[in-house]
C-alpha cells in the first residue's frame, strides 16, 4: 500500500529547505563584508562652474584596489579625456597593493602617463592608504607625488616598467626595493614633494594651480580659482573591479559551489540555485582576472564533490574529512603573487565546516523523512555491513552506502549478510541474515 503525502509535510520539508538557504546566503553575505579587503568608497562628486578668468580646472580620479585591467583602461581614458577637455593637470587618487595586469598593459599605461601632454600627478592618500608594488612603480612615473601622513608608498619588487623608462625613483630604488616609507621619508627622499594631508592640501600646491588668499577676521586662508572635478569608476564597472579582489573572488567562488551541491539535494530549482550559478559566474571572472592557480581552483571543486558523498549519505565520514582538506590545500595555494587576511580564511572555513558538518545533512535528513519519497523497496533487501554494527554503523545496499542500526540489538560483524527489516527517515534498520535475536512479541504470538 502506498503512502500518502500530507500539505504538512510538504510544508515542514520547504519550511526546512528556506531555512537552510536562508542560513547559507546570511553566511555568504557575512563572508562578502569581512572579506572585500579593498573596497572602492565612492567619491564625493565636486562639480562647479569654470571661472571666468580662465583659471581653468583639475581632474581627481579615484584609483582603489588592485590595478587590473577595468583600473588600467579606467586611468587610461580618464587622461584621454583630461586631454581632449583642457585639464590643466590629471591627478590619481591611489590606493594600490599592487597590479594584476599582463607585463604589457601595464607598460602600456604607464608609458601613456609619461608622454601625456599635461601633467599627472599620484598623490597617496587618505591616511592609511598605499602604493605597492606595481602601484608604486606607476606613480614613479608620475609629475609629482604627493603621501599623506599615515600612508605608505614602496616595495616595489620586480621592475615591470619597459626600459626606454627611468628606473622607478631612480638611486633611492634599492631602498625601496624590499620596504615601503612613510610620507616624512618620503619628502627626505625626493619621492614625494611635500606631505600632504588632504586631496586638497596637494592638489593647491600643484604647478598651474591658480589660488587666491582670502582673509577672514585674523585668519589668512587660500581659495582656489581652479575648479577641482571627481571622477570614479561607473557603477557596474565598480561592481565587477570588486568582484575581482582576491577575496571577494574566492568568497563568491565558494559560495556558488555551496549553493550548487545544496540545490542538487532539493526538488527544483529554487532560489539558492540562481543566486548559486549567479555568484559562481561572478567569482569565475574575478578569478579570471587574477594571477589563480589552476591545481588550486581544481582542488576547491573537487573537495564540492567530495562533500555532496557524504550529504548523500546523510553522514559526515571520511570523504567530508578528504573535502576539508582539498579545500584548505586549495585555498592557500589559490593565488600566485596576491594574498587575502586571515579573517576571509577563517570565516570561509567556518561557513563550509558548519553547512556540510550540520546543515546539510540535517537538510537531507528531513528531506529523505518525508513519506512522499517512497522507499519501501527496500524492505526485506540484503546487503553487507560495512564495518561492525553495534548497534549503528554503515551496510551497502545495492552499491550503496547507508547509515543504519541494528534491530533488537543483535550486533552484524564487518562484511556480514544483512536484511532490511524497517525504516527510519535516512537510517534503516537491519539484522544478521542469520543468528538474528527474536523479538518477546513474536514469541508471545506463537505461544
């Protein structure tokens, strides 16, 4: 006789497959605001009329995060424009860790900064901000740099710039090679031409920046003539540029993956389906823009595979121990040249550890225990105990691995004959082929 499915019990199993979905995405966007190390803070847009006197204007640009190539060919058209406009100076906003760009384009770039028909100036800024690497090396090439107190500028590492180019900082190269300086040292230097607190304190003081000094009371301050105008990434530009930071990327990757092998255990595409395929689609590009490992990237799919085995069997066993340790090989080896903190890590693992150790499998669970699923088949079935059951353990049935325990408490040794007798949502219950306890209530009935 077949069973019956009840509205609760469709209910109770949606009701459960929402909460775990639920639980995933509040993970994921947990996970996506500790882990976007280098986001890009919008900025405050300054637009005014041109004086009359021809005072002209300056060009800010904002430049945040890893110079890859939405960065490059944003910095790019931004000086064709101050060009074609009549800028009296271009100015980079930068706030760099490094570049992720081909040798080439980074070439490239900076070459068209050095034969630019007006002046370009780097000034690093706000505090605590910095030009490494990649980064450092373009604002060697620039006009004039500026560091604001609390910012650092250095480590330049390998030379990227082409060789018809000065060395970048030229004699004081060396020192900078390994390390990075602080605005003051800077200015001792000769790298920068003056600290610069504010956007506003270098840009006053740059050549062709008309001023006037206006007193107010006792205080004698200096009012620009020259308009000063902000400009930043368009917002789907600023999406993806931030889809391609090392953590976001990885974040985005991992939880796709998660999303996928959850929605493989659901009936139907849902919504953790779409948002799955969405973010794996997303963190594919920023992985496609970043130096990545391709061993490392396998390593992470294959340990999604080793965990959706044990979500089959409703168990965390070995294969979820195989999984976490593909995962962390190929989480620390996933860039080549480029690293993410230790707060992106260690929430990820959190995040994964508790879904496939807890979340899922209780998914599953209450999945599988819902009478519409109709297994009854597998009653009076034989299969093999794989290890001793005593009183639970795993038997194959059928090629297949499950959880199970043993009826009336008769214990099955490894590799023994055993047969379905009941039931239990994920868990069958089993007894020897042969030796099996008798049940009180049987004997009761022939007595």
């Amino acid at each position: 006789m077949g069973t019956v499915s009840t509205p609760r019990d469709h209910l109770g199993s949606r009701r459960a497959r929402r909460r775990l979905a639920a639980a995933l995405l509040a993970v994921g966007t947990a996970l996506l605001a500790l882990g976007a190390t280098t986001p890009l803070a919008p900025a405050a847009a300054q637009t005014a009329d041109e004086p009359d006197d021809g005072a002209g204007f300056v060009t800010v640009v904002e430049v945040s995060g890893l110079l890859d190539r939405i960065l490059t060919d944003f910095v790019a058209t931004a000086l064709d424009d101050a060009e074609d406009t009549g800028a009296r100076a271009l100015v980079l906003q930068l706030n760099s860790t490094g570049t992720v760009v081909d040798d080439d384009r980074f070439a490239d770039l900076a070459r068209r900064i050095d034969e630019s028909d007006i002046p370009v100036a780097v000034w690093v800024g706000p505090s605590g901000s910095s030009a490494l690497g990649g980064a450092a090396q373009l604002a060697a090439v620039a006009d004039v740099v500026g560091v604001a107190p609390g910012s650092r500028i250095g480590e330049l590492g390998d030379d990227l710039l082409p060789p018809a180019l000065v060395p970048p900082f030229g004699e004081v190269a060396p020192l900078l090679r390994d390390d990075a300086v602080g605005a003051e040292r800077a200015v001792e230097l000769g790298i920068a031409s003056q600290p610069a607190p504010t956007i506003g304190d270098f840009v006053v003081e740059l050549p062709g920046f008309e001023s006037q000094e206006v007193t107010q009371g006792d205080e004698i301050r200096r009012e620009p003539l020259t308009v000063v105008r902000f400009a930043q990434l368009p917002l789907l530009s600023q999406l993806m540029h931030t889809v391609a930071s090392p953590a976001v990327a990885y974040l985005l990757l991992t939880i796709g993956l998660g999303l996928i092998v959850f929605e493989l255990f659901t009936a139907g595409i849902g919504i953790a389906g779409v948002v799955g395929a969405g973010s794996f689609v997303l963190g594919s590009y920023g992985l496609w823009s970043l130096p990545t490992q391709p061993l490392a990237l396998a390593l992470i799919c294959l340990s999604f595979a080793a965990f959706a085995v044990d979500v089959q069997t409703g168990v965390p066993r070995v294969w979820t121990g195989i999984g976490a340790v593909m995962f962390a090989v190929g989480t620390f080896t996933l860039y080549d040249g480029v690293s993410m903190s230790w707060i992106t890590i260690g929430v990820a693992f959190v995040g994964i550890l508790l879904t496939f150790l807890a979340g899922m499998p209780a998914m599953v669970r209450t999945r599988f225990s819902t009478p519409t699923i109709g297994r009854e088949w597998m009653l009076g079935e034989l299969g093999l105990a794989r290890g001793p059951v005593d009183p639970d353990g795993v038997v194959v049935v059928r090629g297949a691995p499950w959880r199970a325990r043993t009826n009336r408490a008769t214990p099955a040794a490894d590799g023994e004959a055993v047969r379905v007798v009941a039931l239990d949502g994920l868990v069958l219950e089993v007894e020897p082929v042969e030796g099996a306890a008798r049940d009180h209530r049987e004997r009761r009935t022939e007595r």
